[in-house]
C-alpha cells in the first residue's frame, strides 16, 4: 500500500471515523459516549479507560481536558488521553503534561491492505501449531504469554479476551503458537460490523522463540481472517520493537499515537493513632474482602 499525500489523507480521515469517533466498547461490559468534542471510554475493574478521539481547539481545549480529569476522579480511576500526532491544537501535549498526565513510549499507527497481508508466503516455523482462542483456557494461555514476553502480568487482558468470547465473539478472533504443549506467542484481532478496520493487538512472543518467524506467521493468519471476512484494512499501534517487521510484511505509517496517562492522587494516609471509636470493628454484614482483578 504506496498511497500520496491525497490518498493518505483520506485513509487517515476514515480511520479517525472508525477507528477512533466512532469506536464501540472494547468489550460488552464497557460504554463509550461523547462528552461535548471528546468520545471516551469507561469500563469497570482493571478495563481500560480513557479518551480515544477528540476535536478541540484553542479556546476549548483546556476546559476539556479538565473535564475529563474531573469525570475520572469522580470515578477514583485512572485514565489514558490516547494523542495522536495530528490532533489539534498544536500543543495539546504540553497541555496534557500541565494537567498532571504523563507520557508513555509513542507508538506508531500502521495501516495494511488486507488483501495483500493475506497473501504473504509465511509458513509456521518447525515445531509450531496454532491454535485459535475460544474459552478460558485458551485466554489462560494467551495471560501466560503476555506474562513472559512482555515481563508483567496483565490480567486486564484476560478479562476482555474472556468478555468478547461471551458477549460478542464475532469481533474478536484470538490464537496462541504453541511449541509441543508450551505456549510461545499469541495475538488477537478486534472487528466491528461495517468497519473497514481490523485492529492487530497483545502481539506478543517468549524471548527464546522471537526472531523465529512466529511473530509473522501471526500477523499473516490474522490477516487471512480479516480477508475472508472482507475487511480491506488492518491497523497496529506498533511499538519500536514491532514496526520494522510490520514494515517489512508491507504496513505503512499512518501517524504516531502517545499514551497520556492521568492517575488519581493517593488517598490520605490514616491518622497515625486513631481514637478508640475510630478502630472499632466494622458494622456487622459489611465487611467485604478486597476482589480479586483477575
């Protein structure tokens, strides 16, 4: 996918409008809704939340973003303002830092022909099968990969592969690479009826089996997938590590997206020597036990 200047305008414009305004709930559990220029997310226990399009200006975007602020806090969650290189205005990211949120790593958004991924002539490496995600034990597998490749447990991950299988398995097709009985890598794809997007997510592959051919193998699966369901466009928010490669295959850059992230402040510590009511027993059928984020 070579496109112009023109070309690549109107691609990133379509991706703006599916992608991003018009995204559905990552999962069945979540709700997305527009507040004023701004489309956010929320979700309940460790699902993501934060806002995925806004269209603000000079005289807006201040007001806005301390809006949002306020609506999380209101919360008691933390919040990602997902910055995409062209959003306006010019300097929304020292905006976002003076109101307390902190950038991660930038990613860069690739776009794919469908069609074209598909075709690529990738083979599984020896030794590896696939096998496609379709219950909890599958998303088990998929938790444990993430655990070792990308070196920290992320239940988050689990939960919404777990949510789309039963809510909406018809956007979500999810496969792990397993070597003998060992599960090496795994990945998900994220579809929505009349979207010409697919999203590529959680790609991930143990440090022993990487510059194997497996990272590939599931890229082009994914894309078979799409193809056959007639989705022309396959995008990644890839990493430094992921864009060569993805490059190589034959994605092309979009633009760039950075994780702003805002999290509550602390609560206050209790008073040091509490009085006697103070550290009285709660009330009796109250107490419940701190759950369990799985």
């Amino acid at each position: 996918m070579r496109s112009d200047h023109e070309g690549r305008a109107r691609l990133l414009a379509a991706y703006d409008r599916h992608v991003r305004e018009g995204a559905p709930p990552d999962t069945p559990g979540s709700r997305v809704e527009r507040a004023g220029r701004v489309v956010r997310q929320t979700s309940p226990g460790s699902g993501w939340n934060g806002v995925l399009w806004s269209d603000l200006d000079e005289d807006t975007a201040d007001a806005a973003i301390a809006a949002q602020v306020a609506y999380y806090a209101g919360r008691g969650s933390g919040f990602e303002w997902k910055l995409y290189g062209h959003d306006r205005p010019a300097g929304l990211d020292a905006r976002l830092r003076a109101a307390g949120f902190t950038p991660e790593p930038a990613e860069t958004v690739l776009v794919g022909r469908t069609e074209e991924l598909a075709a690529l002539p990738v083979e599984p490496p020896a030794g590896i099968t696939l096998h496609a995600v379709a219950d909890e034990a599958g998303a088990d597998l998929m938790e444990r990969v993430h655990t070792e490749a990308f070196g920290r447990h992320r239940p988050g991950i689990r939960e919404l592969v777990v949510e789309r299988l039963r809510g909406a398995p018809e956007t979500i097709a999810a496969v792990v690479a397993m070597a003998g009985g060992v599960p090496v890598s795994a990945a998900r794809m994220e579809m929505q009826p009349g979207s010409p997007f697919a999203g590529l997510w959680g790609g991930g592959t143990v440090p022993a089996w990487r510059g194997r051919g497996v990272y590939r193998l599931l890229v082009a699966h994914r894309a078979r997938i799409a193809a056959a369901r007639g989705i022309p466009y396959l995008h990644v928010d890839a990493s430094a590590q992921s864009r060569p490669i993805l490059e190589r295959l034959g994605f092309d850059v979009l633009g760039t997206t950075v994780p702003y992230v805002w999290e509550p402040p602390p609560a206050p510590a209790p008073p040091a020597n509490p009085t006697r009511h103070e550290k009285g027993p709660p009330a009796r059928g109250t107490h419940r036990p701190t759950p369990d984020r799985r």
